[in-house]
C-alpha cells in the first residue's frame, strides 16, 4: 500500500469494468478509481459520465485515465480486460485469448512500481489469477481472483426464493472452479442458522420438490441465463469486486469465496479455485478450511485437476 489515499486501478472499461468503477463511485470505497482500456475514448467517455454522477454520491471520488505504466501508487489493480466474444460456450474456451492478453497487461503494471494487490475477474478466473501470479511474481495472497463469489450469491438467491427468506440470511459456499466443475458442500449450508438439510427433512411436504442437484445446475447455469437474454453480466459481478475491494481497503477480516492458491489446504496444492477466505489489507489473510464430507471432497479435488489441466495447457504455448 504507497499512501493514505487508496486507489483502485481497473484493467477493462467493458460492462463489467465500467460498472465495477460506477459501483465503487456509489459506495464510495475509494478516494481515487482510474479506468484503462485499450479503447481510451472508450474509457475516456465512462470516466466523464460517472464524474457526471457526482453531485449525487456520498463521496467525491476522483475518476481519472490510467495507464498501464502508472500504476505505483494504486492499492489495487482490477483486471476485467478480454478477449471480444466470438460464441464460446465455456470460460475455458477463453483460456487462450485471456493468456495472451495477461501476457501483455501485468508485467508493465508490475514494471510500473505497483506493489498492491491484483483482484482477477477475467475469464477463466482460476487458470488466469495463477497466470497472473506468474507474471507478476507476486506473493499468493496478493493475487486473488474472484473465484466462486458470484456462484454463491446466486446459490444464496435461489435459497431465498425458495424459502421466501432474505439470501443475506442463507449461510452457504459454492467452492472450486467458476465454471463447470463446482461444487456445493451442502453439509455446510444453513438458512437462518439452521442445516439445510434438518430444513428439508423437518419439512417434507412444504419442500417436498426441491433437488440438490437441480439448484447446483440452477447456480452454475445461472450466468449463462443471463447471457442469452441480455448479452452480458455485469452487476452481480461488480457488486462482488466492491465488496472484494471494501474488505481489502477498510480491512475487514470478511471472508468472501475467492480463487485463492492452495499449498495443501484440503489436500490440494499448486492451483488457484474458490474457497472461503478471510480478506484483509494484507489480500488472503487466511484460507477457511472446511471439514468436509468424503464425496465433497472427493468433487473438490476433481475441481481442482480440471483446472490442473488447464494450467499445463498453458505451460505448453
């Protein structure tokens, strides 16, 4: 961290990176946001019309064009930036594209002095928080990737809907990779303090039709619901980052489900996935680690060699 103003630095001025910055204006995290994109009209315009915004937030919060090379003096860099989409049906099909665009963005922000830390959102998150690490060479808990956060708020959000209840009032953790592979460990989900599975059981015939599997399919098919009918998602996502980005600066010790490096939690070393993390100024302060079910992690320790997989195709370029 270089001063007392913090600084919010992202990498991508798309939808997700331009309502990321509108979002951190609304809560007013920062003292200064600055958006960089390839396209600096682009970046330029969204920067003008969120300064626009101003009169009417809680905070006058600085908005100004970055740029890759002047990134020393930002407490966090946020990486949203990809490759255009062009039909993939899965992250992984990005992986490639993403790679090669990491390639060129982090090791001038690393160049530059910047010495904070990096918030990954780009697609595959897992595969490119640990390609990130690489580039920058960056302690692991200074690299952090959004991981399964945004999974878990929708599989908060179905609950809820479910039980008619508050999702803020469902205690529940999608874990491994954002994508195909996650996994849910329902022995550690409860709604309003109770297991969800005491809730199911001690309710037969208000819950007679709800399948685990099914709301596991619900929550990994949700993004891709959205995309079909508006092209994009943008607000969970950037809800997620502002909160990743309000634990880190105000130092909240909150533990959020990132994509956090592993070095033998839960048995598994080496790769970047989702796991609940307690997140601080310092980035992972610490790694929750569930007791978890045989079967569960038996799926998480399959999450984790799918992603293994990807990794490897990367060392093969």
């Amino acid at each position: 961290m270089k001063s007392n103003v913090t600084k919010v630095v992202i990498i991508g001025a798309g939808a997700v990176g331009s309502t990321t910055a509108f979002s951190l204006v609304v809560k007013g995290v920062a003292a200064e946001v600055a958006l960089i994109d390839i396209n600096r009209d682009k970046a330029l315009g969204e920067i003008w019309d969120m300064q626009h915004s101003m009169d009417f937030q809680s905070r006058n919060v600085r908005l100004t064009l970055g740029d890759l090379n002047r990134c020393a003096d930002a407490d966090i860099v946020v990486v949203t930036a990809s490759a255009p989409f062009s039909g993939e049906n899965s992250r992984m099909q990005m992986l490639h594209k993403s790679a090669a665009i990491m390639r060129a963005i982090i090791p001038p922000v690393v160049q530059s002095g910047f010495d904070g830390i990096f918030i990954v959102v780009s697609n595959p998150v897992d595969v490119m928080t640990w390609l990130v690490r690489e580039l920058s060479g960056f302690p692991k808990s200074r690299v952090i990737g959004t991981g399964t956060i945004l999974e878990t708020a929708r599989l908060k959000q179905i609950i809820g809907q479910i039980m008619d209840m508050d999702p803020r009032s469902i205690d529940a953790y999608v874990m491994g990779e954002h994508g195909e592979s996650m996994m849910v460990p329902w022995s550690h989900v409860r709604a309003g303090g109770k297991p969800f599975d005491e809730v199911i059981r001690d309710n037969g015939a208000r819950y007679a039709g709800v399948d685990l599997g099914e709301l596991v399919r619900r929550t990994r098919g949700a993004g891709t619901e959205v995309l079909k009918v508006k092209g994009n998602t943008q607000y969970g996502i950037a809800s997620a980052v502002t909160g990743i980005v309000t634990a880190i600066l105000r130092d909240e010790n909150k533990i959020y489900p990132v994509s956090a490096y592993l070095d033998g939690e839960y048995g598994i070393h080496g790769v970047y996935l989702g796991v609940p993390a307690m997140l601080n100024r310092h980035g992972v302060q610490e790694i929750g680690e569930f007791n978890l079910q045989a079967d569960e992690l038996a799926l998480l320790h399959a999450s984790a060699e799918r992603l293994r997989e990807h990794i490897e195709q990367l060392g093969e370029e």
